[in-house]
C-alpha cells in the first residue's frame, strides 16, 4: 500500500494537503481519498496551551492556590520546580496571560529561556531595557486585573552564569516595584 500527496492549497493562511491511499498495485488500483492534513503556523503544544490557571490539568493544589493569589492580583515573586513536562512554563504563562489579557501580555511579559539566554549581556541588554520601560497605573483593562508591575519568566533559570545572575540581583533590587520573578 502506498500515500500519494496531490498538489495542496493555501485556506486562510493555512496549507491544506489532500492525500490519496491507493491499495494494490498496477494501473488498475484503487485511489480513496483521506481526510485533508492541514498544516499550522503555530505548534500543537503552543495552540492548546492553557490560558489560565483553572485549565492546568493535574496538578488540582497548585491551581487552587494560585487561583486564590489571582484574585487579589497581588502576586509575589513565585519559584517553580520540579521534573520536565509537569506544567511550570505553562503555569506561569497562564498567569501571565490572565493578568494582563492579550492587549498588555508583550508589553508586560518577557519570556527567556536562561539555557540560551544566559549570559551577563542578555540582563544588560533585553531585561534592563525591559525593566526601564514604565508600566501604567494598574487599572483593569478588558476585565483583567492589570496590576502595576511586570513579569519575567525565566526558564530554566539554574542555567545562567554566576555573572548574570549576580546583574539579575541587582536589577531586581533596583526595580523591585515594577518586576515580579516567575
């Protein structure tokens, strides 16, 4: 048994390819066609990530806590451990995201992954300037809480060098108003 692919065709931004199975062998096969694969722009991890804390699935306490944390949009600096695939980028990006809503989410959260980011030039750079942009007032916007402060998520933050973590300190110390640590 063979697939064949027919030419595809572009739907609303999206690449739709059509597939025929053809069983047998010879000129006198048989062809049916297969349901349309279609093609994404966005990952399937990214496209079913939860939004918000309530649909974290499995981890039934973290969510209550923070569910609670949430509602008074009074956040503290917040540490998440444990082994890969249990849910800690997710969750914070799910706090991240209902807080601020898609209007405010990339002017107020900047996501690093310190296993690529790590050195002392990505804290000067991309989070000092990240740091040093004022944020409003912290008024609710589009029905999210909008508090008065950023974020950073820092992914795998136990590989940055002792230099930038050191920066990093400092950077906190200096805007510890307006910076929440994730």
């Amino acid at each position: 048994m063979t697939t064949g692919n027919k030419k595809g065709k572009n739907t609303e931004g999206r690449k739709e390819v059509a597939l025929t199975q053809a069983s047998g062998e010879g000129e006198g096969a048989s062809k049916r066609k297969m349901a349309p694969v279609v093609q994404s722009s966005q990952p399937w991890v990214e496209k079913y990530r939860p939004k918000q804390v309530k649909d974290v699935a499995h981890q039934d306490e973290v969510v209550r806590v923070l569910t609670n944390t949430l509602e008074t949009a009074n956040c503290p600096h917040m540490l998440f451990y444990g082994p890969p695939g249990t849910g800690k980028t997710t969750t914070a990006l799910a706090i991240a995201h209902q807080l601020f809503g898609p209007e405010l989410y990339k002017s107020r959260v900047l996501e690093l992954n310190a296993s690529d980011d790590r050195g002392i030039n990505v804290v000067r750079t991309k989070i000092k300037d990240f740091a040093a942009v004022a944020v409003g007032s912290g008024q609710r916007q589009g029905g999210y809480p909008c508090p008065p402060f950023k974020i950073i998520i820092l992914d795998e933050a136990d590989s940055m060098t002792e230099d930038a973590q050191a920066c990093f300190i400092f950077l906190l110390g200096s805007h510890c108003r307006t910076l929440q640590l994730m």
